[in-house]
C-alpha cells in the first residue's frame, strides 16, 4: 500500500441497483479528488449483501477495489471522515432515519457519508448509504462478472435452449398488479419464458397461466413475502446473491423482455430500479459484452443470445 493513497470505503447497504449507484456515485466523486474506492458489500453490520463483492465480479478499474482487503492497514487506525467514526470503522452499526432516508451512526446520529461538494484530508471517508438511479449502468462498465457466475449463466441459457421472453416482477416491499399484467400477456407472449421475481406466488401465478412447460425459473425463493435482500435464511449466501445477478444476466439475454409497473411504490418509481437496469443492458448491450468479458464462454453466450434476436426480428 502506497502510504499516500486515500481511500473511500464504500459499504452500499441495499439491494443490487441501489449499490451499484452508490459505488457509480463514489467512483465519480474519486476521480475528482483522487482517491481510491474501496467497496465492502460484505461488512459485517450491513443488512443486505452481507459477502465481498470480489466473489461476484473483478474489476478493471484502478480506482475500484471490491474487498476491504485492499487496504492494507488496519482501518480503524486511519484519520477518518465522519469524524465520530475514527477508531470505530470497523465496528459502527448502521440505524435507518426515517428523516433522512438513509443510513446514521447508531452511537452519534451521524449520516454516514460526506459532504461530495468538498476535499477531505482524512485518509478515510466513509460512505454507507443506499439509493439508486439510472447511473447503475456505469458502475457495471468497470466491472467483469467472475467465472463461476458465467459458468452458472452458461447452465441458464442452454437450460432455456431457444429465444425466450422475460419478465421481471417485483411484489415484496414494492407492489405490482402482476395478474392483470401476466393476463394480458396470455395470448401474445411467445414461449419459452424466463420468470424473475422476488415473490414465489408470482412464479407460481405465471406457471398457472402458461403453463409449467413452458416457464423457465432458476433462484430459490423465500416463501414468507419478505424481500430477498433483507432474507438471510431462505438460501445460502452466495447463492442468494449470484441468483440475484444471474437473473438480471439472464434478462438482459433475453430475446424479448416485459417489465411490470409499480403500484404505489413508495418513492413515486414507474419502474423497480432492476427492470430499469436490466432493460438498459438490453438497450446498451456494449455494456453487456464489457460486463460478460472476453473469455471463449462468454463469448459463446452472447453469440447465442444475439442470434436468437435476430431470427426473431
């Protein structure tokens, strides 16, 4: 470690496109002030990940680290923005404001984050927020997903073996009319179709309408209507989390992709932020190829999943 460099720890505490604009928002604001991103999605306080993002992708940005183990000495000993954080960076525990939206220090009140509009001297800033925007799209262009998630990918798209549609439906803590929508679909949708869903009784609706036979699904899903990233118990870790990315990886390879609109959603959304982000790697699909890499399988995926596009157009 460079005695010199300066470090964002950024511990983004919320489901996938939530912490993929907070490491975009991050990532923008150290090129500005020349520090390096250190992401810690596995921080032993958080809500939601709860595992290093380093399992998941690599980056090939110089300045994205996506383990803690990047820095190299102990953090707690580092000059620390918040300042009522020095000597405890490794050991405050978030509590959600209400007032705030976000995520505060539950020994000081203090938001954890800083002040974007301004230079730091500490060596440390930390930022533990959620929150997402379209700007999750650029935080994918400067990661590579690892091997064991294509190899995964790869199982999908065989599995599924033909141009398919998708729909992603979210129906935990956000709301949707999915039978309305998954009915008015029953006569035009073309088979097969991948399913995308936080909630198993929308899996089980979309199979009652077209039919098991014609319904590909692949995650594990709770059964008590709670939101998968809040759910510690209903799969293993790692699996939780990659089935997670596999299913926006599979939608953004489909051939056809429905997404369906909120109802009431709590912060005026149309949209969940993962159907927006799926369907930008639909529209922006450079970015799909950058994210999959240049290895022979992920090459042989896209070409699948582009070929299947253009037979259908």
């Amino acid at each position: 470690m460079k005695m010199s460099e300066k470090y964002i720890l950024c511990r983004p505490d919320a489901g996938l496109n939530d912490m993929l604009t907070q490491i975009e928002i991050m990532h923008r604001y150290a090129e500005l002030a020349d520090r390096i991103v250190v992401v810690d999605a596995g921080y032993k306080h958080g809500f939601f990940f709860q595992d290093s993002f380093s399992k998941y992708f690599i980056s090939k940005d110089a300045r994205l680290a996506l383990d803690v183990s990047h820095i190299k000495q102990p953090i707690d000993e580092l000059t620390t923005f918040p300042a009522a954080l020095f000597g405890r960076a490794s050991s405050y525990k978030p509590l959600w404001s209400d007032m705030l939206g976000n995520w505060v220090d539950t020994d000081s009140n203090v938001q954890l984050t800083f002040d974007m509009r301004r230079k730091y001297d500490e060596q440390l800033l930390i930022h533990h927020q959620c929150g997402g925007n379209q700007n999750a799209l650029f935080a994918l262009t400067k990661i590579i997903v690892a091997d064991e998630i294509i190899n995964s990918l790869a199982e999908r798209i065989d599995a599924i073996g033909a141009p398919f549609s998708a729909i992603h439906i979210r129906n935990t803590d956000y709301k949707t009319d999915y039978k309305t929508a998954i009915n008015a679909l029953k006569e035009s949708i073309f088979f097969p179709v991948f399913i995308a869903t936080d909630n198993s009784e929308c899996r089980n609706y979309c199979v009652s309408v077209f039919g098991r036979n014609n319904v590909k699904f692949f995650s594990s899903l709770p059964d008590d209507g709670n939101p998968i990233h809040l759910n510690r118990s209903f799969a293993p870790l790692f699996r939780r989390n990659a089935d997670s990315i596999l299913d926006l990886l599979t939608i953004a390879l489909s051939t056809k992709f429905y997404k369906i609109a909120l109802d009431g959603s709590l912060h005026g959304m149309q949209y969940s932020g993962f159907s927006v982000l799926a369907e930008n790697l639909i529209t922006y699909d450079g970015v799909l190829v950058s994210l999959l890499g240049p290895t022979r399988q992920a090459l042989s995926i896209l070409q699948k999943a582009f070929t299947w596009r253009q037979k259908l157009k």
